[in-house]
C-alpha cells in the first residue's frame, strides 16, 4: 500500500480558476513511482446570486440617501468576495468597473434612477436599478394677524412658516413674500384679509399660503366741554361737549348723554345743584369708526346751577279803599317765586297776612320766601 493522497490549495470560498492537484504517496522499495500532479478548476456557476436592492422614497429631510444592495447565496449566506458597483450610468459587463463601490447618495428633492452591478466569482453577475424619490417638503406660509387703529396707514405683521428642516429658512431658500392688505386708510372699523403670495415651490420645498387677518379698531377720542356754572333763572340749563382727536375731517359729535337724574347724572336740568353730564354716544357718518374709552376721564365733566338773587319786576303797591267798599288787591311781581303779602298796623309793627277790613291808615309789604333756587325778598312798607 502506497498511501496514495492527494491535496489542493483550492477551499470552498477560493474564487474560479485552476489550482493544483499535488499526490502524496509512502515510498515502497518494491515499485518505481512515477508521480504526475492534476489541476482542480473552479469555473462559475449557472445560477445568480440572491440580490435584493431597495430604492428610496422619502419627503425632504435634509438628509442624504441612495440605494442599498445586498447579496446572498442560495442558503441566505453572504457571497465572499461578492462586488456590488454603483453608477448613474448603465452598468454592463464592459463597464461595470467604471461604477464606483458606494452607492451616490442624494439630498435635495428629485427623481434618480441608480444603476448596480454585483460582480462575483462564483455566481453570474447580477445587474439592474432602483430609483431615488425625493419628494418637495411642504411648508406653510401664514400670514401673522396684526391690527391698527382707524386712521392708521394699513400694516402688516409679517409671516410665520411651519415644515423648514434643520437649519433652512425662509431666506436660506431664497423665498421672497409679498403681502397684500384688503384695507384703505381711512376704511371703515371691523376684519380685513392680509393675503400672504410668493412662489408655489423650489428645489425642496412646496409653499402653501395662509391668510391672516388685519383688525382695525375704533379711534378713541377725547371731549371737550363748554359752559360749567349757570345762575339759576327758572329756565333749563344744559352743557355739551365737542368732540377731540378725529382725522381726515370727519365731523363726529356727542349723540346722547347719559341720563341718571336720581344720581344727578344728566346734562340738562333747571334747579340748582351740582351735576355730572356724561357722554355716551356718538353721531355722525363715521360715528362707528370712534369710540369713547371707558375710562376716558374727559367723557364726564363737572357742572352746577347757582342759587339766584330774587327782585321785584314789579314794585309792589296797594290803593287805599273807603270803608264798606269792596277793598283793594295787592300789586306786584317777583322774577321768582310767588308774592306773600301781609299788613300792619305800623310800619315797624308785626305784620300778618290778615288784610285790614277797619277804618284806619295800614302798611303792607310783599315777600317771596327763599327757595333751594334763589333768595328771600321783601319789599319795604308802603302805607
């Protein structure tokens, strides 16, 4: 028995080719051995390998991404020595070691088609492409809210924007706004439109507008008054107030004044005292455009009828009578108030409104008593 062996450098992962047979043997003095070596040869196989590739659908994320190749044997193992090239251009068998061993990845938003080759010594090559689909990121554009006052020139807040990524901006992206305001100076108080526009999109990024709304409010005005003290002459009294602070010649006044007369809140009265006229509304064609604060200190105002001196309009007089006869009235006026009159005897003596009806020489005086409204009067005696 010789002990006939053969080796091989040849192993189960060696790549195709030919490799030597090497014959080992014990040497026996019985025979002349003549040894001759053999090749083992590898050649490729028939099949493919198990190649699965992803492509890539995202939204813009800032991020980069290209394809993933990954290669197995038939029993899930990975393939030694197994190549995957990667291009933008058509992979071949002429070509395939233009591609580059990394896949090339992409950032900004956009369709890629990425073309593989996946090389190996024991199975055919396998070829084909994937895409990359970076979808535009939408962002919103919203006009902020702002407000003015009637009269104000027409103003804006600026935007906001939701959906930037990382580090973006408005101004990085090169997005110009423009912003257009549904109001004319000197329109009327209530709700008008900012309406935000710019580009629908750009390399990244898709642009939804939003609008916002511009609130004009009412102009606050102040008041002015006139007349404060009145003398009291039985006739009514009132005080008004002009209005301060209006634009664009709009004529506003003081359409009502408050009314609390058990308060002696009221702009109008006849008796004396101390009042509080308070205005309420206003009136005029752009009266809703104005407004009266509450807490405006020049809406109310201060104002008082003084108690008046009384006087005779008349002077009081009476005619002497004969006795029997029918007597005679009294005679006299008084700017306020009714006559009293009463008689005596003497000129300095007690008087009562008892009128004489005896012989004899009487005095009589007029008196008006004195009221919340205006003094006492008495005339002197006359006989």
């Amino acid at each position: 028995d010789l002990g006939i062996s053969l080796t091989t450098t040849a192993t189960s992962s060696s790549k195709v080719g030919d490799y030597p047979i090497t014959v080992k043997y014990k040497a026996d003095s019985n025979y002349d051995v003549a040894v001759t070596g053999g090749t083992y040869s590898i050649t490729p196989s028939t099949s493919q390998p198990q190649v699965t590739a992803s492509g890539v659908n995202v939204i813009y994320d800032g991020k980069a991404h290209g394809i993933t190749v990954a290669v197995k044997d038939e029993n899930g193992n990975s393939v030694p020595g197994a190549v995957v090239y990667y291009s933008e251009n058509e992979l071949t068998d002429s070509n395939y070691g233009t591609g580059s061993t990394q896949s090339p990845t992409f950032t900004d938003a956009g369709s890629r088609k990425v073309y593989y080759y996946v090389a190996s010594d024991k199975y055919k090559p396998v070829s084909g492409n994937k895409d990359v689909m970076i979808s535009r990121k939408g962002v919103s554009v919203t006009a902020k809210n702002t407000g003015i006052t009637y009269g104000d020139v027409p103003a804006e807040n600026g935007v906001s924007y939701i959906g930037f990524v990382g580090n973006d901006t408005a101004s990085s992206q090169g997005l110009s706004i423009q912003l257009a305001i549904g109001y004319t100076q000197y329109g009327n108080v209530g709700t008008y439109t900012i309406k935000p526009s710019g580009p629908s999109e750009n390399v990244n990024y898709s642009y939804t507008y939003v609008n916002g709304t511009l609130t004009v409010s009412p102009k606050p005005v102040t008041l002015k008054w006139v007349d404060n003290t009145f003398k009291y002459d039985g006739t009514k009294k009132f005080v008004t107030a002009s209005v301060a602070g209006t634009v664009n010649g709009d004529v506003i006044t003081v359409g009502t004044y408050k009314n609390d007369t058990a308060n002696s809140v009221q702009n109008t009265a006849v008796s004396t005292g101390t009042y509080t006229a308070v205005a309420d509304t206003l009136t005029g064609d752009k009266a809703s455009d104005y407004v009266i604060n509450a807490g405006e200190t020049t809406a109310s105002h201060k104002w008082s009828i003084t108690g008046s001196t009384n006087y005779f309009t008349e002077t009081p007089y009476i005619s002497g009578w004969t006795y029997g006869s029918t007597p005679s009235e009294p005679v006299g006026k008084a700017a306020y108030g009714d006559i009293e009159y009463v008689y005596s005897s003497a000129s300095d003596g007690n008087y009562t409104t008892d009128k004489p009806v005896d012989a004899g020489t009487y005095y009589m005086k007029a008196r008006v008593p004195a009221t919340a409204d205006y003094f006492s009067i008495e005339s002197t005696a006359a006989a």
